[in-house]
C-alpha cells in the first residue's frame, strides 16, 4: 500500500474502497460548490448566529471528505482544475472562518500534492495542479491560513490570560469550567496539527518550486516575523520537556527558504533573523539538548552560515557585534563545529571580518586552541569521525583566510603562532597532514562508489589540500621555519606529486582540468623540488 493511500485511509475514517471516478468527482465537486455557496451566505445573513450555517458547514466537511479520495487519482486533477466554481472555491475555502474546514483543504491540497513512489506518472499531473494552485496564490494563502494560529509567546500570553479569566469566575462555575479546560486542550492540540498541516504544505511546495516560494516569502514582511517570533521566544537553555514540532517548524521553513539565491541576497531578512538567532545559540551553548533542540539549533547556525554567502551581511554581522558570540559560542563547546562553520564563511573573502576577528575579537586564541587539540587526538585515531573532519575543515579555512585576506598586521599575528613555543605547532601540524593522508589511503581501499563513499573522500581531501597548502605558505613566509618543515617536506611533496600524477591521467580522461589538479600545482611550484636542501 502506498504512502499516500495510508494517509487517505488515516484522514477518512469511512474510507470506501470504490476509488474516485469522474463522475462522482463530478458530482462531489457540483455539491461542494452548492454547499460553499449556501454557507457564505448564510454566514453574511446571521454572523452572530452560528446555529444558522452550522448544518451546512457539516455538509461541506462531509462532501470534503468525499473530495479527499482525489488524491488517490491523480489522472482526474485536471478536471477538477477546470472546474471553475469547484477549483476556485477549494482556493477561497483556505481562508474559511471555519479552521476545521480551512484546515480540511489544506490537508486535501497538501495529500495531492505528495509524490507516490508506487504511481511515477503521476507526477506530471501533480505538477499541473500545483502550478493551477500558485497562479491561484496559493502560498500567499497558506501564509494567511497559519498566521490564524498563536505560537511561541503569543500562544503562552494567549493562555495565561485565559487561565487568568477562568480563576475570576464564581466558584459556583467551577465545575463548568474544569470541563471547558479539559476541552480547551484538546482544540489546542487540534489547532497545533492544523497548523503542522500548513507548515507541511508550504515545504512540499518547495520541494517543486523553491525559486517561487522563496520569492514570495521574502517579499511577506509579516509572515516572516511570524516565523521568527514562532521560534525567538523559545527558551532553549532548558532541557524540560519536547521541542513543540511547530515552533521546530518555524525555523526548519526559515533555514529551508535562505539556501536560495534569492534569499540570500536579502540583507533586510538578514536583520530580521540575526539577532533572534544569536540570543538563542548563545542562551542554549552550555545545554545538553534533545534530539530535536539539537536539530533547533543546528537550523539556526545554517540560517546564517547560508546568509553569510552575502559580502554584504559580512558587514552587517560585523557591524552589530556579532562576531564576539560566534567567538563565544564556539568556545563553550557543544556547538563548537557548527559555530566554528559560520565563522568560516565570515572571514572568507573579507579583510574586515579577518581584521576584526584577531585585533578585537581575540578570536586566534580560540582557534589555535581548537588546533592544538590534534596533539592529544593522535592516542586514539579511532575517534576519527565526520564531525570531526568539518570541525577540521572549518579551521584549516578560517587559518588560511586570514593569511589570504587578511590585512599584513593580521597575517603577520597569524604566522606567528606557529612560531611560538619552540615552533611546537609545525609538528602538530604535520600530525594533521599524515592523520589525513592515512585517511586517504584507508578509504581508497574501501572504494565502492556511493555517494556516501565519495562525500567522505571530498571531504577528507578538502582538508588534506588545505593543510598542505598552509604547509607552503608557512614555507614562504617565515625563513624561520624553513628548517623545522624541511624534515617533513619530503613526505609531503611525494605524497602530492604521486596526487598530481593520479590527477593527470584523470583530466586525460575527462580531458577537464579539476580544481584539485591545479591546487596541487600550485603547492607544489611554491615548493619547487630544489628548495629542499635550502
């Protein structure tokens, strides 16, 4: 059975195993458009009078529950897309006084549009009634539909003062009041799923047209301080109780949405979501997190590293301060590689942020710090992990940002660290270059192509070339040090010429030349074979 035919049976509690057919698609659509029309009338007739259109808001749940068995055929949708009365009316019924029938059409549109492995053809079907859905504004919709529900602070406030008003009551009321609480917490439960609904939906859509939801969620100001409000107030230094998976969906839909080009250019979201983003990393650095705070927060780092691909936010972050917690953040240790990620994109390509992060932020002590730790991993090689390798490759770039773009003063302090301490930090780094290369040659013996094989072994030589790299640049730049690293350069340049050589015949074959081949060669004329013996 298909995922989409589970989540029918789940939502239609009097599933019928007659599938949807064109008539009675037919028919459902002619009684929904009726049954819509007579409501909205009603509705305007007696708007303080709820008993009036109540029968006729259970029929439109009941026909909606009849139109949900259109998801199991997705061949029908464009019947239902030229149905005018019926399309436009599923389109107008997402902004429904009634949450339980808006909530209905979102969890139809949201089902429909769910790819089904078991059904590949369908796909060409769902993107024609996604495409119907947006010319229709669909996302503009959604954003109104969610904005119904309280979240974060606003949900807590909501609460509390009507916690506040039922104390207030005559005691003679009590009893009908504990009742009307225990149903209060059921309709906020529903209200919490409805409002999961179209989060969902809004991320399905993505998956089909990002481009077109990015750009129109950047350009909905309101709906973007509600996701950032849904999130900011969540207090993130407690480990008591869950993540609520709404609040969790508030950041996921931000960190989902800043990955395109579009987003990233926009320095006024960029405002908008810095601040809030900081307080909570540096509020929950020092706390074990769950599974899913873990996840919270990972977004929240993402959210700016994305961001800072932006020149221009570099300037911004800078600016506000924010370079000092970043700092702080990666020296309270549970986020280290996460904030340490970020840094990287902050100093890359800017000779301020670089300036900054050694002149005030005194940030090279914690980074040299971070590198030093190599000396009491090299015991045991078999912690060796992934996490491990992005926390090392975040470093070597942060190192090697600062002598690339950095100011002379600045490159100058940066080199002097290896030169402190009986030029300690060379060894160390050699520790690095040899743990790297072993990797190298551990995983090449493992080759078996998949993506998971080869995602590994990019990362790895990623960081095994910005080592070697550093090597020649700590060769040119300090006569001082030429001594130290000669008795490992020998290693070092046979190990890349043997690189250069497996490089060449590659490029011969795909007759392209890698980046990889062209950064070997650059380290390896910096290095020429004569210097040596200098």
């Amino acid at each position: 059975m298909s995922r989409k035919r589970k989540n029918f049976e789940q939502n239609n509690k009097t599933f019928d195993e007659d599938r949807m057919t064109l008539p009675l698609l037919r028919k459902t659509l002619e009684t929904f458009s009726k049954l819509y029309l007579e409501n909205q009338i009603q509705r305007q007739d007696h708007p303080d009078n709820p008993r009036k259109f109540e029968k006729s808001e259970i029929d439109l749940l009941m026909c909606l529950q009849n139109l949900r068995g259109i998801t199991l055929e997705p061949s029908l949708y464009t019947y239902l897309i030229n149905h005018k009365t019926g399309f436009s009316g599923i389109l107008e019924g997402i902004a429904h006084e009634s949450l339980l029938i808006s909530s209905s059409i979102v969890s139809i549109i949201s089902e429909a549009l769910e790819e089904d492995p078991e059904n590949l053809s369908s796909e060409e079907h769902t993107k024609k009634l996604l495409d119907a859905l947006l010319k229709g504004s669909l996302i503009e919709r959604i954003c109104t539909y969610i904005q119904k529900f309280p979240i974060g602070e606003d949900n807590e406030k909501a609460t509390k003062e009507k916690e506040q008003e039922k104390e207030n009551e005559k005691e003679k009321e009590k009893e009908k009041e504990k009742e009307k609480s225990l149903s209060k917490i059921q309709v906020d439960e529903e209200n919490s799923e409805m409002l999961y609904t179209g989060f969902n939906l809004i991320e399905t859509i993505y998956e089909f047209r990002p481009e077109i939801v990015s750009k129109s969620l950047i350009s909905n100001e309101k709906f973007l301080k509600y996701l950032i409000s849904g999130f900011s107030q969540y207090q993130i230094n407690t480990t008591e109780g869950d993540l609520d998976a709404n609040i969790g969906y508030c950041v996921e839909l931000l960190a989902i949405i800043v990955q395109t080009p579009i987003a990233r250019e926009s320095s006024k979201l960029f405002q908008m979501v810095l601040k809030p983003c900081l307080n909570l990393l540096t509020l929950g650095k020092k706390t074990k997190h769950s599974p899913d705070q873990k996840e919270f927060m990972n977004n929240l780092f993402d959210i700016l590293s994305s961001m800072l691909l932006n020149e221009h936010n570099k300037d911004l972050l800078l600016s506000s301060g924010s370079l000092d917690s970043l700092i702080s953040i990666m020296k309270a240790g549970h986020y280290r590689s996460k904030a340490l990620s970020v840094i990287e994109m902050t100093l890359s390509n800017s000779q301020k942020t670089c300036d900054h992060f050694v002149k005030v932020s005194l940030g090279l002590g914690q980074l040299f710090h971070q590198f030093m730790k190599k000396k009491k991993m090299q015991e045991d090689e078999n912690k060796f992990s992934q996490h491990q390798c992005r926390l090392d490759r975040s470093l070597f770039s942060c190192i090697l940002s600062l002598l690339f773009f950095g100011s002379k003063i600045t490159q100058a302090r940066t080199l002097a660290k290896f030169v402190e301490r009986k030029h300690q930090k060379i060894d160390v780094l050699f520790l690095y270059f040899e743990t790297y290369r072993l990797q190298i040659v551990s995983l090449e013996k493992q080759e078996d192509n998949s993506t998971e094989w080869n995602e590994k072994m990019e990362l790895i030589e990623s960081i095994f070339y910005k080592i070697a790299l550093l090597f020649a640049q700590i060769w040119i730049k300090i006569k001082s040090l030429k001594k130290r690293i000669n008795k490992y350069l020998p290693i070092i340049r046979s190990t890349l010429e043997d690189y250069y050589q497996e490089l060449e015949q590659e490029n011969q074959q795909t007759k392209n030349q890698s980046v990889e081949f062209n950064l070997v060669g650059n380290i390896l004329n910096i290095i020429p074979q004569n210097s040596l013996n200098n």
